[in-house]
C-alpha cells in the first residue's frame, strides 16, 4: 500500500511538473507575443510621427516665408504690410488682428507671416482646448512675451461665453 501512495505521489508529482511546464510555456509565449505586439505597435506609433514630422514640413515648404511670397487676398496684404510697418517702427506688436472665414483660405498662414515678419512668437490654441472662459484669461496672462497668439474658431465656439 505504501508502495502504491509513493508511486501515486510521483505520479501525481510528475503530472504537477509537467503541467507547470505547460503553463511556464503559455505565460512564456503569452509574454513573447504581447511584446512583439508592442514592437510592433511602437513601431507603427514611430512610423506615424515620422510621417506626421514629414507632412508638417512638407505643408511648411508649402506656405510663404514672407509677405510678398503671399499669394491672394491683395488687399488684406497690403492693409497688414501697413500695420507690419508701423509696429516695426514703434517697435510694438499690433494690439489685434482678427481673420475669419472659410477653412483653407489662408488665415493661419497670414498669422505666421505676421509672426516672422515681426520677429515674434506664434502661438495656435484650438478653441476646444479652452473649456471656459477662466482658461482664456489664464492664457493670456501666462503669454511669453513678443508672442502672437491665434485662437482658432474662437468665434464660433460660442460655448465659451456660456460659462
């Protein structure tokens, strides 16, 4: 009887190691596929900001460096040369500047020329990004000095004013 409990016991004891191997080999596999699939999506995460990175330079290139390379909108180029001009001169950034419109028609880029002609700053803020009125205040007293600041759809975002 003792000879049969011992060779049970092995057994038994055998059948335990051998399902913990089996476990051992499904945790280990388990942990061998989740960290290709995080090689894998890091990868793909790098891949997208590196194409991310080349379209942002592409649409820079894209764009005008400077007021005269604008094409379009004759008449708001000129009045905004002016007023370039003059903050030039006084050495001061214009009080404000306001553009509206449809999408594409060139009110981001005429914002960044300003920037580069006047040597400042050109800070964008999407108007989702302020939640209520306090953050606008608060933007506006944490702004770097000689910093241009361009809320995008601040007018149609009339949710801002509710609060």
């Amino acid at each position: 009887m003792k000879k049969c409990q011992e060779v049970d016991e092995r057994i038994l004891l055998t059948f335990v190691g051998y399902l913990l191997s089996i476990g051992t080999m499904i945790i280990s596999n388990h942990l061998q596929e989740n960290d290709q699939k995080n090689k894998i999506q890091s990868k793909a995460q790098e891949e997208l900001a590196d194409l991310n990175a080349q379209l942002k330079e592409f649409e820079n290139n894209l764009r005008p460096k400077n007021m005269n390379a604008y094409i379009g909108q004759k008449k708001v180029v000129r009045q905004l040369k002016l007023i370039i001009d003059s903050a030039n001169i006084r050495s001061v950034l214009p009080e404000h500047i306001m553009f509206y419109g449809q999408p594409g028609l060139g009110k981001t880029t005429l914002a960044s020329l300003i920037s580069n002609e006047l040597g400042a700053h050109l800070k964008t803020i999407a108007a989702p990004a302020l939640q209520k009125s306090g953050d606008v205040v608060s933007l506006l007293i944490n702004m770097e000095p000689n910093t241009i600041l361009l809320l995008m759809k601040f007018i149609d975002s009339k949710h801002l004013w509710k609060r």
